[in-house]
C-alpha cells in the first residue's frame, strides 16, 4: 500500500468554465480581457451588417497599408498591430484557421499556405526590409522580405502598444 500527501486548494471557478479570454462585443469587435486590447472582429475588406460579417477579406501590399480607413465601430483609433498584439489572437491548438473561430467566426480566410499572412507593424531586427507576419492557417510566424509585390490580409487593433 501506497502513501500519498495531498493539499487542497480553492478555485473560484469549477476547472470546466475557464475564464473567457476574448469576449464579443457584439458590435463587431472583440475585446482581449488578458491584454486589454480591441481587436477588428474582421480582417479589413470585410463589412459587419449589425449581425454577421460579409464579404471576403482585402490583401494589400505593404505600402498600401497607410491607406486603410481606421474607423470602425464608432472608432477611429485603429492601428496594425505588433507582431506580439498579433500572435496573442493565434490558438496554435487549432488549424486552418489557427483562430478561435467561435469569436472570430468565420472571418478568417481559410485556404491554402499563402492565402493567410496578416501583416504586423514590426519589421525584422535581421533585416531592414522584412516584416514580421503571421500565418493564421497554421500559426506560423515569420519575417517577409517585403517586395514591392507581395499581398498580406490586415487585422487592426486599438488600445495600448503592448
């Protein structure tokens, strides 16, 4: 026979109703209660009708980016996000899309390898003309060489540089 010690601990909230992390604000944001950060429920290029989002995701070359309109939802202090903003939405236990598509629903492209880099505000320390992005069909990170030609979808967020 065996003896084991054993501690008992409290939890507030029963181990199967986890505190949620991203809450839908049903105005077609999603706010990260761990970062404080509100995040476009859509990628721009998308439209929100009051219930659901329409239409298919917009790719822009990085140059284009300075254009993007930054009001949505009664606000107008959207901004691209940081590599680390970025990869706080990833759920690398998912796949095609790596996002919680419960939140996101099905806002994110699904598809092929190249159809899912977002671009992020951060370049590469290796390199003055890469930038950072992240793969939201696999979770992948990674720094582009920025050509004048490639095309990478854009989320925004608003709130304090993380």
């Amino acid at each position: 026979s065996l003896n084991f010690a054993v501690r008992l601990v409290r939890r507030a909230t029963p181990l199967n109703a986890p505190e949620p992390k991203l809450i839908d604000n049903q105005d077609g944001t999603v706010s990260d209660v761990s970062t404080g950060l509100m995040w476009m429920g859509c990628a721009i290029g998308q439209t929100w009708n009051g219930k659901e989002f329409l239409g298919e995701p917009k790719s822009y070359k990085w140059d284009e980016i300075d254009n993007i309109p930054l009001s949505f939802a009664e606000f107008n202090d959207w901004r691209l996000p940081s590599f680390h903003e970025l990869n706080t939405i990833i759920d690398r236990s998912r796949v095609n899309p790596a996002i919680d598509t419960t939140i996101f629903q099905q806002q994110t492209r699904s598809g092929g390898w190249s159809d899912q880099w977002y671009w992020t505000a951060n370049r590469a320390v290796w390199h003055e003309r890469a930038i950072n992005a992240i793969d939201f069909y696999s979770g992948a990170v990674s720094a582009i060489d920025n050509k004048p030609d490639d095309m990478n979808y854009v989320r925004l967020v608003r709130g304090e540089w993380l």
